[in-house]
C-alpha cells in the first residue's frame, strides 16, 4: 500500500485540486485507489461525491474524523490531502502516515516565503529528516514568461527537495474538479497539455526516488 502526501502550510495553494487528480489518475490506472481527506472543510470528498458512477472509483475516507480507519485492506494507492495551517505536532504525524509527500507551491510573494519556511520545518521532521519518506515540490498555477514564475523557478531550484514539475494556470483544472474528474480524465483534445507538465511528477511517482529504501 502506498501512500502520498500532498501538503502545505499555506492554503490556497491547490493541494486538494493535486490530490483528487493523483486519486483519479491511479483509479484509472486500475489500481484500488482511496483518497483521505483530512481537510474539515472536505473539498476533496465534495468532488468525490461529484464523481460519475462510470468513472473508475475511488474509496473516500473522512481522515478529519477517522484518520485512515476508513481506507479497504485491498488499497494499493492512497492519496491524503491535508488541511492548510498544518505544521508542528499535526505535519509530522501526517508525514508519518505517508512514504511520499508532494508540495504544491503557488507563484507570488508571500507563498514562496512561506514554501521556503515549509520546507525548511518539512526537512526537519523526524521521517523526512531520516530518509524514511521522500518529497518534492511542485510549482502550481504558474503563467510561464513571468517574472514571478521565474523567481519561484530559481527558489524552488534551489531548495534542499526535489522540485519535478510545473503546472500552467488552466481552466481545465477547474473543468474537472467541478465534475468530479482528474485532469487525465478530461478528453484529449482539451488537456494534452496539461498531461504534458503532468508527465515529471507521475515518472517521479513511478520511480525510486520517490521512495524510501528497504
């Protein structure tokens, strides 16, 4: 059973919108999926229930509630989406559940600061620190040929956790989650672009830098 973090501090940043796409795209891989949401706001439960019957299925856990009490034995992937403010005791417990965790970060001012910081305490938690779980950083809702892209660029580069992709500002993003869809979901036609700047994080996934050894 895998499980995949998607975390940061500061809200707004588009961890449910990340987390509801990884879900959805490893259901439609054919793998057992269950997306937790430990959100009390339960975005990523709202657009599970949005989800069409026909679509691959994804189990939804209340984590908020239960923690991972809910998630089926037979689970190969679970994707767990945190609420925003989550730091101190409440980062690392959440850190402990997961092998790979995934930070979304936002291109301006105040949540690259904050990206550094977030880093910087992430770096710091007991399982990361030893190697016992692995992430990376992914720059999200960017507009390439800014100079706000550019200097999140050059932060994110610089950092001490991988930084894999980058994903443009696109209504597609908004198209799917209001129908309870990923990203990968929506036609061909429409999202191949957005498959594209997909590509790096889910090679990253695949691979065995995005988990521990042993």
């Amino acid at each position: 059973m895998r499980h995949i973090l998607v975390t940061n501090a500061k809200g707004g940043c588009g961890k449910s919108t990340i987390a509801t796409s990884l879900a959805a795209y490893f259901a439609s891989e054919g793998y057992a999926t269950a997306l937790v949401d430990y959100d009390p706001q339960a975005s990523a439960l709202s657009w599970l229930a949005q989800r069409p019957e026909d679509y691959a299925p994804i189990t939804g856990v209340p984590g908020y509630e239960s923690g991972l009490k809910g998630v089926p034995r037979t689970a190969e992937y679970v994707i767990i989406d945190s609420p925003a403010g989550t730091r101190g005791k409440e980062l690392a417990e959440l850190v402990r559940k997961a092998e790979t965790i995934v930070v979304p970060v936002l291109p301006s001012p105040i949540d690259i600061k904050a990206a550094e910081r977030f880093v910087e305490e992430l770096l710091e938690v007991g399982k990361v620190a030893d190697k016992k779980a692995k992430a990376a950083l992914v720059a999200n809702r960017v507009k390439e040929n800014t100079l706000i892209f550019e200097e999140l660029d050059a932060v994110l580069s610089r950092l001490k956790v991988p930084y894999v992709a980058s994903f443009r500002e696109a209504q597609n993003y908004i198209r799917a989650y209001q129908r309870g869809l990923g990203i990968h979901e929506l036609p061909p036609y429409l999202a191949w672009p957005d498959w594209e700047q997909w590509d790096p994080l889910i090679e990253w996934l695949d691979s065995r830098r995005s988990q521990p050894k042993g």
